[in-house]
C-alpha cells in the first residue's frame, strides 16, 4: 500500500490491516518540501499494530523508493519554494503532474516482484483540492492499463474516494477507536511547508495552507458530530 505518513494513508493502513493477510507499505521520496512526512512512517506502522492483536504479525516489509526525476521535472510549490497559489487551470500550483500515476505503476512493479495482486492508496475526489490524478476515473483507467502492461490482474483499491475528510476520521475511529485517531493526530503529517512546530487539536501543521485547513475542517466536523 501507499503509506505516505501522512492522515489518509495512515488510516489506510488500518483499514489493509484489517483486511488482508500480509500488508508491506512502500512511501516515495520525490524531492517533497514536507519530506518530513516521511519521517512519521515508523512511528504509525508501530503505533498501528500496537492497537490490534490481529495486526501485528499482518505487517511486512517497508519500502521507500528514491523519485528525484519527479520532483525535478514537476515545478511546483510542492517541490521547490514557492508561495501555494492557483495557476491559470485553476488547479493549485502543489499539484505535482502525473504523481499518483508513477507511485501507482511504481507500487504494481513492486508488487509483481513480491508476488502481491492488491494495491491500496489514499486518493479521494471528495474533500480534495481538484487534483485529476485523484479522481476515481483516474485510477480505473490506470488499473486496466497496468493489467494489459503486466499481464497481472491487479486490484487498486481506494477506500477513501467517496469520504469527505470527516468519514475518514470517523472511518479510523471505526477501525481503531479512539486510540488510532489519537495516533493520526499526533504522528502523522499533512503540512504542505513541513511545519511541525505547532500543535493543534487535529496534529501539527503550518494551519493554513490547503492540507491544513483540509485536514482542520474534517477534524472540527468529526469532532462536532
């Protein structure tokens, strides 16, 4: 599965630990200014399996894959410093081109060379920020085409695509209970600037940038509820 460290692929995680029999997570280093998010993979993949019985012996490998090439062809406010603004598109300019596209074909090679046949992400079109390479079309056209190109039957699975950000704190409490929701908010990271010097109720982060306040609206509804 792609475990990023940050919210999403952390409840994702769960959610593979509570379905399949073996789970490895893979993460990607790009040459991201919130690099740091990877940093806070070890502390959720412990934190996770502490939580369940079950889940422990489920874990396997981690894997971490080097992909300057993306961030050095890509330009954006994620890769390099820049002001997070809109481009003309009016997509935001953190949108890294073709991303979830590589991280998938990535995450397939590797599977095939593990012997595995279940990919899981964390995209979602629902509370997003507009991002094409998100949207569930997306990823239905990418899994015929790894299919034919792999001569596999892959299976990318997306559980979070219909969930505003909201669901997907009530879907960590589903799966973990409180404790995993208190295991998201204090060691994952979302902050598109890497910032980790403030706490706030829903984890650290700068508050303002698109994935903050994302992340804070979800967090403000889920709690409210």
């Amino acid at each position: 599965m792609l475990f990023s460290g940050g919210q999403d692929s952390a409840t994702c995680l769960a959610w593979a630990l509570d379905r399949f029999d073996h789970v490895e997570t893979l993460g990607f280093d790009y040459g991201q200014r919130h690099r740091v998010e990877l940093d806070r993979r070890a502390a959720l993949r412990a934190g996770t399996t502490d939580l369940n019985p079950d889940w422990a012996p489920r874990l396997g490998a981690d894997h971490t894959l080097a992909l300057d090439a993306l961030g050095q062809v890509s330009e954006t406010a994620l890769t390099r410093e820049a002001a997070i603004g809109y481009e003309a598109s009016g997509l935001p300019n953190t949108f890294v081109p073709g991303r979830n596209l590589v991280f998938l074909t990535f995450a397939a090679a590797l599977a095939y060379r593990r012997g595995l046949r279940h990919v899981v992400g964390g995209m979602c079109e629902t509370d997003y920020s507009g991002y094409p390479d998100c949207r569930d079309d997306t990823i239905k056209a990418l899994q015929v085409a790894l299919n034919l190109g792999m001569e596999r039957r892959f299976v990318l699975h997306t559980p979070l695509m219909w969930l505003d950000k909201a669901q997907t704190w009530e879907l960590a409490e589903t799966l973990g209970g409180r404790a995993l929701v208190d295991l998201i908010v204090e060691e994952s990271h979302t902050c598109y600037l890497g910032e980790r010097g403030q706490r706030h109720p829903w984890g650290y982060g700068c508050g303002t940038c698109p994935a903050c306040r994302l992340r804070a609206d979800g967090y403000a509804r889920f709690t409210a509820a």
